[in-house]
C-alpha cells in the first residue's frame, strides 16, 4: 500500500488537513505530523539546538498522527524520524490543503511549500496543495486530482516540488487545470511593511502588475483554472557557474536559428534552398566555434538536416507561443554568452523571428537578420518584416557577406574553410 505523509502550515486542526486525509484514505496508508499551532509564513525554519514537543493524536481512519509544537519543516523532519523507527518510510509527502494561495513570490514564505521541500530534500516526492481563500471551503476538485498529481509527481523526479493552487470556487465552476511557471518577482504580490503605528510594523501584500503574453499561476487561478506548477529544489545554477568561471568570457556573437524544423519549412516556398542556407548558416558557426542558439516551435516537428548535431556548442529553448522569448529557458540560454552581437536566421520572418528580433534589440543586442536564410509563408509578409526590421535597427545582410565579415577576424586556416564552407 502507498504510504503518504501529510502536513501543513494552518495547524493539524485545519479544515483542509482534515479534507485531505479523509481523501487519502481510500488511495494510501496516511501519516500526520502537523504543527499543533498555525505556523504560515515560517518557510524553512527549523526548531534548532531546542527540544521538540510532540504529541499522539486521534484522527479517524490514518495509520497514526501527531501534533508537533514547530514548523511544517520540522513536523517532516520528526515525521520522518518517527515513521523510521517502525520501520517505513513514506513514498509521498503531501503538504496542504493550505487556506489561502502560495503562488508567486509566496513560494519562499510559505511553511506549506517549505513542508514539501523539506520532504523533496529527503529525497521524497512531495506536493504542496492550496486553496485561494483563508476560509476556503471548496476542496473537491482539488481533492480529486490527487491520483493524477501523485503520477506527476513521479514522472518529474523527488527533487522537483509539486505546487498545486486551486480557485476558491464550486468544482463545477472550476475550468480545468493548467501547467504553468510560478509568477517571479514583480508579478502578484510584493510583500512589504507598513507602519501601523510609532515603532510598529504590520507586513502586507501590495499587488504587483503580471507580464503580457505569459501565463503565470497568479494568472490562470484568476481564469478559474488550477494552476500546476514544477518547483525545483536545486540551490545550483548553472549559468552563473559557467559565466564566473569564464567558460564563454570570449564570446562576441551569437548565432540564433529560429523554428528551422521540418513541419516549419514544408509550407515554405523554397523550402530546399532555404534549408540549404540555414544548414551552410549553423556549419560555418560552428567552424568558427561561435555558441548557437536553437529556437523550437513545440509540436512543429524535428529541426530540419541534422543541423543540432553540426555543433557541440549548442542550446535549445522550446516555445509553446509564437515568440520565443516566451520559452522557460530562452533568457538563461542567452545569458550564457557574454556576446552582445547577435545572427539570426529561421522562419516566420513576421512571426516567430520578428519577435526574436526585437526581444535582442529590446535588450540592447547589435542584431543582423540574414534575409537569405529567413522566409514566411507569405513572401509579401516576409518583405514587409524585413522592412520593419531594419526601420527597428537591426542590420539586414547576406549570409556569405557577414560570415566572411566575422571569418576575416579568425585565423587564415579558418577563413579558407569558411570559404569552402559557403561555396
């Protein structure tokens, strides 16, 4: 039988406990270590260097539960303590119901989402639960997805929280649920102070405007959709250990090949030449050993010639949205490299690669578009792009000018084999 630990931040009286763990019975063998008092906006603190008090509590129809005078952290971490000493060990942690969103910034304050945490950093898969409303009643839609979060669960990984917001709103009225990011800083709520009185501070949330064009889970609770967000546990990362260590200090350009995939060009007149461009395109990047960045429009298919294997140097952000800077990833990516000059190709020129375009220059990027290794569907769209382009300041050339251009900086053997290359 499953195993499932469950906690919270609200206190083991809270409704939404309650909610949960009589809609885990029938799916699991259940545990409960909850803070005897509410114990919200503690986050990760822990009761250090202090004993613990810890009492046995009865709850109907769960394997066993416990009061803990601490945090939701710490109700995992003796939960945990207390379940080895019998001998098991849970195959889920579930934090929640919480009464009262944790989306946004409210991922850092929160003990719900701290109690997941701490579950994922023991290397159990944890889910973290909540309801739009302090008084919040309406568990069961929520409560229903519960066999299908516990398979997202295991398909992201024990390192990977699951956090879960839910409408304050009758199931029926509830739209469905959606995949979305976590709002960062500047969207939601802004958590400040504000003096209440001489010497006196009380902490509030002052809206913060979302971002245009992205769906966020402060976003699409507000559309009465459930908003299901991956969050990650990692305190690496990865781009900034590479750019401090200086692994791409000497980059001054950066190659970006937009949506050149398969089901892309197909509906493209020329297709054959302009795919022949794009390959010649990314093979003399590579040979200059300049980073290059692949766009991918999802669900359009395989990028075209085997171009991504061309290249060691080389990322991939998959957009779901005609604009690539909408991709998870696509500012990490770009924020690898130093290079302030950026080459661009690919297709829709007035689509997906003006929008690329003008993210670069947005940002301060000197931006070139090879208008021989761009095209639209509609060639009178793909004139009327190029046009804007060039009124936005980026810099219109041919794709044997500027690689020449670049490869007359290189080394004499470099710029042979590019000559070859364009050939």
């Amino acid at each position: 039988m499953t195993k499932v630990l469950i906690t919270n931040d609200d206190g083991i009286d809270s409704s939404g406990l309650k909610a949960l763990a009589e809609a885990l019975k029938p799916l699991a063998d259940v545990y409960v270590v909850a803070p005897a008092e509410e114990q919200s906006g503690k986050s990760q603190s822990i009761t250090f260097l202090h004993p613990l008090k810890v009492e046995k509590r009865d709850m109907k129809g769960v394997a066993a539960a416990y009061a803990a005078h601490g945090t939701p952290a710490d109700c995992i971490k003796v939960g945990l303590c207390i379940l080895e000493r019998e001998g098991i060990r849970p195959d889920y942690v579930i934090s929640g119901i919480n009464l009262g969103y944790n989306t946004g910034l409210a991922v850092y304050y929160s003990g719900t989402l701290a109690a997941a945490r701490e579950g994922a950093l023991n290397g159990i898969r944890s889910i973290a639960l909540s309801v739009g409303s302090h008084m919040a009643k309406e568990f069961d839609y929520i409560l229903g997805m519960l066999p299908m979060l516990m398979e997202m669960s295991d398909k992201v990984g024990s390192d990977v929280i699951i956090s879960v917001n839910a409408p304050e709103v009758p199931a029926g009225e509830i739209k469905g649920y959606k995949i979305v990011d976590t709002a960062p800083a500047g969207c939601g709520l802004n958590f400040v102070f504000e003096e209440v009185g001489e010497g006196l501070y009380q902490m509030t949330g002052r809206p913060a405007p979302g971002r245009i064009g992205v769906e966020y889970d402060i976003d699409v609770v507000e559309d009465n959709y459930v908003a299901v967000s991956p969050v990650p546990t990692s305190i690496s990362d990865k781009v900034s250990l590479a750019r401090l260590q200086g692994a791409y200090a000497k980059d001054e350009i950066l190659s970006v090949i937009v949506d050149a995939q398969e089901d892309v060009l197909d509906e493209i007149e020329g297709r054959d030449k302009l795919a022949k461009k794009i390959e010649t395109f990314v093979h003399a990047s590579a040979r200059m050993d300049l980073p290059i960045l692949f766009t991918k429009a999802y669900g359009k298919g395989d990028l075209i010639g085997g171009i991504f294997d061309m290249t060691t140097r080389c990322e991939i952000a998959e957009h779901m949205k005609t604009d690539p800077w909408t991709a998870n990833d696509m500012s990490s990516h770009t924020a690898m490299v130093d290079a302030k000059k950026v080459i661009i190709a690919g297709a829709e020129t007035h689509l997906s690669l003006m929008q690329t375009a003008l993210g670069f220059l947005e940002k301060g990027y000197e931006v070139t578009v090879l208008e021989d290794c761009t095209a639209a569907f509609d060639s009178e769209e793909h004139k009327k792009a190029i046009k804007e382009l060039k009124d936005a300041g980026a810099e219109i050339a041919g794709l044997k000018r500027k690689m020449m251009e670049i490869a007359d900086t290189k080394e004499l053997y470099v710029r042979e084999s590019i000559e070859r290359i364009l050939k």
